[in-house]
C-alpha cells in the first residue's frame, strides 16, 4: 500500500483520489478551497454537464489539443464508464440535445456529492484550506516497484532520469511537510481563477523541469470590431453556422447557436470557434505578422446562395411597390432586420422594383457571409477551459506519470489538452484522473 497525495479536489483529483484508494493504497487529497468542485459546480450554467453520449471516435474527434496522448485514457474509462461511475453510485443522469449528459436533477451538487461520498466509502483524507507550495523529490535515488529496485542499465535515458529523481512528498504553503510515495497534480489550469485555478500546478511541474506550452483562454467568447452587434446584444440565433480564418486559412466551421453581446459574440457555435484561435497566429512574408482573425456567419445555412436568391426574388415580387426596409420581414429576427439592411448598402428607402439584379445577389452574398472581425477574446476570467499547459510529450500516456520525475503524476486541465464544448473536457480529467490513480503502484 502507497502513500498517495492528490493535489487538487477538482474533478480529475476526485477521481484520482477515487481510483487510488479502490486499489488499497492511502490516500489524501489536499484541496485550497473551502470546498471540493468548485469549478464543477458552474459548469453548464450549474447543471454540470459531465460528458457526452457520443460514440468513442466522435469522442477524440471533439478533442483539440493532443487526442491521440488520450488513448489510453479514455479506453481504459470512457463516457459509458462515467456515466456507470455516477448512476451506480445513486446519481441518475440524462442525455439531451448533442448528446450532452447531465444529472437527472439539473444540479451540479449532485455530482459534487456523489463523488465526495464515494471519497468518503474509500477512506480518502480530505483536508479543506490547504495550499501546497511544492513538491518534495529526492535526488540521485532509484525508485522501488513492486518492491524491487529498478535496474537502471536496462532502463532507457528518459526512464534513468525519471528513476534517479522521485517523489518523496510535498510541502504546504504553511511550511509543513506531508510525505508520499506518489504524488497526483491535478490543480487545474487559469480559466475562472476565482474557482482557485491561477496557474501554481504549472509552476510546480516548471520547477520539477517540465516544460509549459504557453497558456491561452480556450472556449471563450470572442470580442469584435463591429459596433452594431452591441445593438443586437442579447439576440440569440439557433440556427447558423459558422467559420473561422486565421489570415487565408480556415481553421474551423460548424454549425449552432450564438448570442449577441455588448462586446462581440458568444454562445456554444463561438466558444467551439474559440479552441481554433490562436493570438500568436501569423501570416507570411519577410516580416511577420499577425494573422487578421475573422469570424464568417452564415444567416440561412439551409439554403444555398441560388436557393436564397429565389426566396428573396419571390419576396421583392410580392413587394415590389414596397420600401426595402419593409420587403425584408420575416427573414430575420426583427431586431436583426435593420442591421441587415444597413450592411447590404441598399437605400431602405428605395423601392423594391428599382432594386437591380446585382444589388438583390450581394444581398443574398451578404446574407451568406456576415464578417466580423475577432479583435480578443474575453480572458480567462471568462474562459471555460485552459488551452496550453505541461507538454504532454513528458508525460507517459499509459499511466499519466512523469517522464521528468518517478512517482509523480499529473491529469485534467494541468495538461496541454482541450477540447469542444458538450462534456468532452470534463471526459478528459474523468479518464485522466482515473488513469493516473489506478496507475500508482
């Protein structure tokens, strides 16, 4: 039986802590918050939306950074292992639009207090209000499995280093001195770092010699340069679809729903927009630049453009003798109508018979392809997830430990791995954490 600490009682350190104590070992998860799950508890506008019923492929297929690092992860506890984990466990859950799964209830706290009893059922120490400052590892020492020391001849570069530095414990931020054999990080990475993510698990991993790929927001709402969707601020639209290009090159598409707001867009079609944005993203010559990001909706991505121009001839004929401005009703949501009009350059007050050929067709162009120019993001205090974190090349991806130090192992949002909206990061620290728990020896 090992000495196990977990740092971080999030949900990737929850299920590490649960992992590790269904195999026997001791076990204690250090948590600085007055409460575990705080970031679970805001998740899906507090309804917590765990993980997604979509098929295993679908499932690495929604996973932005480094899917195939996950391999072994996932197929060693997938969506239906999760969704198993929680209703055996007397939490009930529900699939809904997008094969998002959710607690029956509606109420994150459910999912909070399934995985807090389970801990409790395993004997898991948990201890509230304690930071950890650092990770203690000894130096120049071979590190035992299953009671017999390594031979380090046989042992490749990579794993001689890794033998010759491992865990021995951890220090808080109180000066005091908690020993282990294994140490799980699982704090988390910067997004909502009122919930406690601001980035000391990064440092920790720094100071061990784990390189950082740079941290970025990642499903976040984007900021733009047009003023007129602060006019439209609260508009939702169910049914559009939309791209991405970074420059010349598109880096995504997909198809959803949006919302206007006081400074650009958000909503589930944008913050999956978001994963594919780079602010470091340039564009060629002999001095580089930065990459102009900008943001392609489409209104009516049912209709093709000649489909569109057809609709909108037969709208004008039955309105000929009519203004622009009033020819147009119903073919937007009412507060959107007059600022569609002011970008297609048609006088509102010109009559529809007098509307040339060419000026109804870059309408229907416009319709098609509204441009706004994406100058930001909103940071990471708005961010749902970090993109960016430990490079996952210094992390074995069949058990989640260290390349760089034996005995220590690392899961969840503390990674370089991020994924779409729909329950697939939440996927990500549930699988993790529970590799790396059952991973300790």
């Amino acid at each position: 039986m090992s000495r196990v600490i977990v740092i971080g009682g999030g949900a990737a350190g929850m299920m590490a802590a649960v992992a590790a104590a269904q195999k026997g070992h001791q076990v204690l998860l250090l948590e600085k918050n007055e409460k575990l799950g705080k970031k679970i508890y805001i998740t899906g506008k507090g309804r917590c939306n765990l993980t997604n019923a979509c098929d295993t492929q679908e499932l690495f297929d929604s996973v932005v950074s480094n899917p195939r690092f996950l391999y072994s992860a996932i197929y060693g506890f997938d969506n239906g292992a999760v969704q198993e984990f929680f209703e055996q466990r007397g939490c009930p859950l529900k699939v809904e639009r997008g094969n998002r799964v959710f607690p029956v209830s509606d109420h994150s706290s459910d999912i909070i207090r399934t995985l807090a009893k389970e801990l409790e059922r395993l004997g898991v120490t948990v201890r509230l209000h304690t930071a950890v400052k650092e990770i203690l590892v000894q130096e120049n020492a071979i590190h035992e499995r299953d009671g017999q020391e390594t031979d380090e001849r046989r042992m490749p570069p990579e794993k001689k280093k890794a033998a010759m530095r491992a865990v021995r414990g951890v220090r808080l931020l109180s000066g005091e001195e908690l020993p282990a054999d294994a140490v799980i990080l699982c704090s988390g990475g910067l997004s909502y770092p009122a919930t406690g993510s601001t980035g000391e698990g990064h440092r920790m991993a720094q100071e061990l010699g784990h390189t950082l790929v740079p941290c970025e927001p990642s499903l976040v709402p984007f900021t733009v340069a047009e003023d007129w969707c602060a006019s439209l601020q609260g508009l939702a639209l169910k049914n559009v679809s939309a791209a991405l290009f970074l420059g010349k090159k598109k880096v995504y598409e997909g198809f959803g729903e949006m919302l206007f707001t006081h400074f650009g867009v958000s909503g589930p079609l944008i913050l999956s927009a978001s994963s594919y944005y780079r602010t470091g993203a340039v564009k060629g010559g002999k001095e580089k630049e930065k990459a102009d990001a900008v943001l392609k909706l489409d209104l009516k991505p049912a209709l093709s453009e000649e489909q569109l121009d057809r609709r909108l001839l037969r709208n004008f004929e039955e309105a000929k003798n009519r203004q622009f401005r009033n020819a147009v009703d119903g073919l937007f949501p009412t507060r959107l109508t007059p600022v569609m009009i002011a970008l297609s350059g048609i006088d509102p007050e010109k009559r529809v018979h007098d509307i040339t050929r060419q000026e109804r067709q870059e309408f229907v162009s416009r319709i098609k392809n509204v441009e706004l120019h994406v100058t930001g993001t909103r940071g990471f205090l708005e961010a749902i997830i970090t993109r960016g974190g430990v490079s996952v090349r210094e992390v074995n991806p069949s058990t989640m430990e260290s390349k760089m130090v034996s005995g220590l192992y690392m899961a969840g949002e503390l990674l370089d791995l991020d994924a779409l909206t729909g329950g697939f990061n939440l996927q990500i620290a549930w699988s993790t954490g529970h590799l790396a728990g059952e991973s300790v020896p």
